[in-house]
C-alpha cells in the first residue's frame, strides 16, 4: 500500500505541472455530508459572482475503508489527473484517520491550493455556516481582531461622517416631517427599542412609514408590499430615506454607520434559541447599513434572519475599516437601485 502512495507521489510531480490553467481554477470538493453539499450546491448553483468560476468534482472518500488503502488512492488520483483540479476542499464529515494525507501533502507542496471546507465556504460566499460551525472552529480561526486603534479610527468615522451626513440631508428634516403628516395622522419620527452593542437596548430614530396602528396586535415581521406601510412610506423605504435620522443615533454612539442591523428584543430572543453563536453579532455595534444588507435580501421570516446573520457574523470577523467603505460604497448602489426594500 505505501508502496503504491510513494509511486502516486512521484509520478505527482510531472502531472501536477498541467492542472495550471489561467482563468480557471477546476475545483474537488473532497467528502460528502451537510458541508459538502452546502458547498457543491452553492458552487454549481449560481457561478456568478463566485470568486472560483470553474468545474466542481464531488470526491466522496469511503470512510469505511482502511485510511490510504490503493483503491482509493488510484481512484482520488485519476479524477485529479483527468480534471486537472487545482483546489482541494476538505469537507470530510469527521476527519480523523480519514484524510489521505500523504496525498494531500503532496498536492500542497506542488501547488494545488488545500483548503478546509468551512474556511473556502466563507470566502466564496461572503458568509459564515453557522449551522455547521463547532465552537473550536470560531476559537482557533483567524479574524476577530479588535486592536484599540482600529476602534478609533471607526469611531472617528462614525462621527465626521455622521456629522457630514447630518449637514447633507438637513433639507429632510424640513421636507419629509410636512409630507409625512399630510400623508397620514401621527407623529413625524418613530422610536423603538431595540439591541445593540453589548446588548444594552438603545432608542432607533427613523421617520415613520406604517400607519400607527401597524403593531396593534403584536411585533410581527415585514413582508413584502406590507399593507401597514403608507404610500409615501413605501418611497420612503424604497429609497432608506426613512433611515436617515440614524445619523443621529451613530453620531451620539449608539449606533455605528456599519455593523449588523439592530433588532428588536423579542426577535433576538427567537433568533437565539435557534440561531448558534447569534450572541456574537453584539460584540461589534449595529449599523445604519451592513454586510448583510448589500448582499442579502429583507428578512421577514427566522430562516431569513439566520441568513442574515450568516452574513453578519462574516463582517464581524472581517470588520476593517477598508471593508467599511467597501460597504458603504455598495449600500449607495442599493440606494440607487431599491434593492432589497419593503
């Protein structure tokens, strides 16, 4: 058996010269369970956008059998030697004494990217599976660097932003409290608690766009087309101008311009019965925009939230100021287009 892995190896070495190919980086996903069909499904679902454009090969490694054994080996080795992979993803259901790591060892040195299932999930999708995730994978992975002086210069952010922001759309605060009030009786803003950093609670500013009876019955999610939204309400939101009086709350620091979106208590305590590690989307404050809001649809429902919150989850372990602006500048095309809106 060790035999035939070392000739496998060295006959590696020429084969591996032709899996380079510009443009395209062929794909194994090595394994099978809930990680592996997450990823091959999310590969070979939708290409666009996706960092690795290319050929995805399912490999289901026989666990049941002996770790290394030649049939294998032989069988692992032809489909790499025939597809000219170039990424290996490691998305073994539990790897211990199943991985062919003398093989794998070998791809590695010769130029074949290894990379663990989770770690490529994240990268290719812009979000974490938090379904998937085990303590350990949060605990010794890289990210969730918090120096004080990164915390500076976004809060320094925060505040001439918010300031400039504030001066920006001034002529809001005289236009829209006159249409609102034409458009429909009750008062001009709306406040309402919500969780932020922390978990403190925090009173969010918007201009109203329900009428005021919208929650007389209770706390319920947005729909789409929502029938308690006002008409100039629906414009409102279409465009996030009803969001503008946040600038307030982030200039006062309850609020940054970028994290997770604050939600209201008794969502969180859903979303935390059902969602693991949902606790840590508290470690960084709530945004008037965020990760999740330029690149994921409304949440009106708690499978929705936990999408969400894949999203912000990646954010906070990815917070930099460059990755800020980055978001700010998609959060403007998402403006222009009404993407997203209820």
């Amino acid at each position: 058996m060790m035999g035939t892995a070392s000739s496998l190896q060295s006959r590696s070495a020429g084969l591996l010269q032709s899996f380079f190919k510009k443009g395209r980086a062929p794909i194994l996903v090595l394994g099978s369970g809930p990680m592996a069909e997450k990823l091959v499904a999310f590969l070979t679902a939708d290409q666009k956008g996706i960092k690795y454009p290319a050929p995805v090969t399912n490999f289901e490694w026989d666990t049941t059998k002996a770790h290394g054994q030649v049939s294998e080996w032989k069988r692992l080795f032809t489909i790499l030697r025939k597809e000219g992979i170039q990424i290996v993803v490691i998305a073994l259901a539990g790897r211990r004494r199943q991985l062919p790591v003398d093989l794998l060892i070998t791809l590695r040195v010769q130029g074949v990217r290894v990379v663990e299932g989770t770690t490529f999930y994240e990268e290719i999708s812009g979000r974490v599976p938090v379904q998937l995730l085990k303590p350990t994978d949060l605990i010794f992975c890289d990210g969730f660097r918090r120096s004080p002086a990164s915390r500076f210069i976004k809060r320094l952010m925060d505040i001439c932003l918010s300031v400039l922001g504030l001066i920006g759309t001034s002529w809001a605060f005289i236009i829209f409290p006159i249409l609102i009030k034409i458009d429909s009786k009750g008062p001009v803003f709306y406040c309402q608690e919500r969780v932020g950093f922390k978990g403190r609670f925090f009173k969010i500013i918007k201009f109203r766009t329900m009428r005021v009876d919208a929650e007389a019955n209770g706390a319920v999610w947005a729909e789409k087309n929502d029938p308690r939204v006002t008409p100039l309400g629906r414009f409102l939101r279409a465009k996030r101008i009803d969001e503008i009086p946040q600038l307030i709350n982030i200039l006062f620091g309850t609020m940054s311009l970028v994290g997770p979106r604050p939600e209201r208590e008794t969502f969180v305590e859903q979303l935390q019965k059902k969602v693991p590690f949902y606790a840590l989307r508290f470690t960084v404050k709530p945004g008037l925009t965020g990760w999740a809001q330029v690149r994921y649809n409304y949440a009106s429902t708690l499978e929705e939230s936990q999408g969400k919150f894949e999203h912000d989850l990646y954010y906070v372990k990815h917070l930099t100021a460059w990755f800020d602006i980055k978001i700010v500048l998609k959060t403007i095309r998402v403006v222009l287009t009404g993407q997203g809106a209820r």
